[in-house]
C-alpha cells in the first residue's frame, strides 16, 4: 500500500525520534555494562533484571531536576543549545539507508547534508559554553572548536578517496556499489586503493573525535575543567547533550557501515535487510565502548598533533595514490 508522501515522511520521523531515544538510553546502560565487564565489575544491577530499567530511573531523575540558568547567562542562548545539538543527529539520519527501501529521503546528496548538519554540533557546544558564562565552559567549548577543525580536515578526505572511487554522493548507490561478497565492500577495495582499510581506520579515529568520544571528550573532560563545556547544565539540559553524544554516536557508526561495510548489504553475497545493517552498525558502536574503557584520555596538544602530523598527512597520500590508480587503470 503506497501512502501519501507527508504521511510516510511523518511516520519516518516519529520512528526516527524513537530509534534515537532508544539508542540513547540503551546505549547508555551497554555502557555501563560493559564498562562493568571490562573493568572487571558488574555494572547496573538493581532496577530491573540485568540493570535494564536503570535508563528509566535516570531519565526520571534528570527530568524531575530543575533546568537553572546561573545569574549572567545568555538565558536564550543557554536553552537553545541542547536542542541544537540534538537537531543534527535527528536530520542526518533521515537520509541513511538501513535498507533499499528504509530511507527517510534518498537524495543525491546524502553524504553532502550528513556533513552539513554534523556541522551545527560543534556550533551547538560552543553556543552552550559561551552562553553559560563560566570561564570553565568557555576554555573547554574552545577547545572543542580546536579539535572538530582538526579531525574534519582528514575525515574529508578520506570522504573525498572514497567519493572518487564511487563517483557518487547517494548513499543508497554507494551501498549498492559494494553488493556481493564481503571482498566488494569499500574496505577491501585494495584494487583501487591498496590503503583503504588505513582510509577506514583514519575516518573511525575521526568519527570518535568528532563525536567527542574518550580518548578525545575535550568537550568534557571532568579532571580538567570540573565538566567541560556542560558544567553549568543540570537535569535534563544535560541530559540532552548526554542523549545527543549516543545519538551522534549512532550517526557515525551508521555513516562508517553505509562507506565502508556494505551498508544493508550481506556479507555473504545472499540476502540483505535492515538487520544485517544494525548488526554492523552495534559492532561497530560496541568498538567505540571498547576504545573509551581501553584508552585514557589524551592530552590536548597530543590530540592535534595527532591530526596535523599524522592523520592529515597519511589521508593525503591515499587521496593521491587513489588519483594515480584510478588514472592508470
């Protein structure tokens, strides 16, 4: 049955909205779970079986604190920023395909506007600290903007190696391109670039700094500056900015399976479907857990030199070995 066109755009959205809030209070209890686990403890427990209701008790906590803004803040400013936050991840996901025929809209340009929204985050967590007026926020949201510009320039390159390999910016035909066995994803491409699984690695790396992930949370770095840029934040204006971090999270990993991993694709050349693209998806957001509680944190200027000597250079030389191989083949 073929429904109108604002109602299956309405229902899409109300569908994302609620994928999003799942993720972003299921993700936190895998999390702690798994924090648990490597750490060698239980994890939640208590409410409910294996801890599985603690996301409730935390969402109703955040939701009964008062929402203060402190004396000298941006009143306007401070309240607009979570919600600006959160915007991006809900758009971006609009143009994902989690199958052939799951997509919210399937545009020529979905890799354009996934990045063009996923800018608004890093304006969001300035806006929150500069709005707070708190010398703490301020520092940390500056540091934040030091290190989105830093970790954007290698993840666009890397965007653009694989732009030249697919020769297009539909996610949809890019995850049709790598159709076939596990060998015809874009990770394995060795034909066209023998690099590719380093062009992988640099664009997971970018991804986590990106997504202000241990080992680079800059944004909020507790033992630096008491809770980066959200120190003047409580109850649920906190928790959005805590529920936009899993929902970015989400983003990339679902951004990396549609690049990289085949998408919807199966990886046996038989089959495909939404659930083949969730199981990429959670594999590759149970690594980003994995990282955070393996990891320590880094030092700042460690981070950017990470970016500006390493990352940025190597990502260039596959760009221009890319060129090469695709002008002499």
């Amino acid at each position: 049955m073929d429904f109108p066109e604002p109602i299956r755009l309405l229902a899409f959205l109300l569908g994302m909205m609620a994928f999003v809030a799942v993720n972003a209070a299921y993700l936190v209890w895998a999390e702690r779970k798994g924090a648990g686990r490597f750490q060698r403890r239980p994890g939640p427990t208590e409410v409910g079986w294996a801890g599985l209701l603690q996301p409730v008790a935390d969402g109703i906590k955040l939701i009964s604190k008062q929402v203060i803004v402190p004396p000298g803040a941006d009143p306007i400013l401070f309240r607009v920023a979570p919600l600006l936050v959160m915007a991006p991840a809900m758009m971006t996901l609009a143009v994902i395909p989690f199958s052939e025929t799951l997509v919210g809209r399937d545009i020529n340009v979905g890799l354009v506007f996934v990045f063009a929204f996923g800018a608004i985050n890093v304006m969001a967590i300035m806006m929150g600290g500069w709005a707070s007026r708190n010398k703490y926020a301020i520092i940390s949201a500056a540091r934040v903007v030091s290190q989105d510009v830093a970790y954007e320039i290698p993840m666009l390159l890397v965007v653009i190696t694989l732009l030249m390999v697919t020769g297009t910016m539909n996610l949809n035909e890019i995850v049709q391109q790598q159709a076939g066995w596990f060998w015809h994803w874009n990770l394995f491409r060795l034909d066209v670039n023998p690099l590719m699984p380093v062009t992988f690695i640099i664009f997971f790396i970018c991804m986590l700094a990106e997504t202000n992930r241990a080992p680079f949370d800059m944004a909020e770095a507790e033992s630096e500056l008491v809770a980066g840029a959200f120190t003047e934040y409580a109850g649920m204006g906190f928790g959005v900015f805590f529920m936009a971090e899993y929902a970015n999270i989400v983003v990339g990993c679902s951004l990396a399976t549609v690049l990289f991993l085949g998408g919807w694709q199966s990886p046996f050349g038989v089959g495909s479907g939404v659930i083949w693209f969730l199981l990429k998806m959670y594999a590759l957001v149970f690594t980003v857990i994995w990282v955070r509680w393996t990891f320590p944190r880094t030092q700042f200027y460690s981070l950017l030199n990470l970016s500006w000597k390493i990352l940025i250079p190597i990502s260039m030389v596959t760009l221009v070995l890319t060129c090469i191989l695709l002008k002499l083949t």
